[in-house]
C-alpha cells in the first residue's frame, strides 16, 4: 500500500469510528467525475494560498478573505453549497476504497496539470 493511501485509510477510518455511519443526503449529488475535479481544485486553491503565505505581503486577514472568496467561487463553479460539498465528502470518506480511488484520480489530475506547467515554463525559457 503507497504511504498517501494509508495515510488516507488512516483519516477515513477516524472519521468513521468518531461519527455514526448514517450517509448524509446533499441536496446535490456529485458523481465522482465532479468529486475529482472538486478535489483538484482545492488542491489548486491550497497550494496558492501556501504561495500567498510565502510572500513578503502576506497578512492573516488577507489570507482569511483570499480563502472564503476562492471557494465560494469554487462552490458556485459546480453549482453547490459548502454543505452539499460536506455531505458529498463525508458520504465518499465512508466508503474508503471509493475515496482513495477518487484521491487517486485527484493526484493523476495535479501530476497533470504540474507537468503541463512545467512544459508551459520550459517553453517560455527558451522563447526569452
């Protein structure tokens, strides 16, 4: 087992123990094609805000609104709430092998998308 899917079994299994195993229902559903994407956003959306706190400009209260408007943009994108997302969520986290399986597809996405930076920056090298 690759160390990030026990770290995943690992959180899901925490979950699941500390919550009762009731399936929560969202008032949308997201199939697990939009689940991914969703993932891959965040992730997205994280990994700017890391860079944002890497700045010399960086403030906390700037960082507090840069987040809550980054997804609420991300929720009106799909066309969902924060709760539908957390419904969503929760709903896949209890079934472990579906959630490291979307996982999975999400770090395929961002594997992805980094390399297509990397081309993008490569080419920009040598153009200049």
């Amino acid at each position: 087992m690759k160390p990030l899917q026990f770290v995943i079994m690992l959180i899901c299994t925490l979950l699941a123990s500390c919550t009762s195993f009731k399936k929560e229902k969202p008032n949308v559903v997201l199939t697990d094609k939009q689940m991914v994407a969703i993932l891959t956003d965040i992730h997205l959306i994280e990994a700017s805000l890391n860079e944002k706190q890497r700045s010399v400009a960086y403030n906390i209260d700037s960082s507090k609104i840069y987040t809550y408007s980054a997804y609420q943009q991300l929720f009106e994108k799909y066309g969902i709430t924060n709760d539908d997302w957390q419904k969503n969520l929760y709903n896949a986290v209890l079934d472990s092998k579906k959630f490291i399986t979307l996982y999975d597809r999400t770090i395929e996405n961002l594997k992805e998308i980094d390399s297509l930076a990397q081309v993008k920056s490569n080419v920009h090298r040598n153009v200049n």
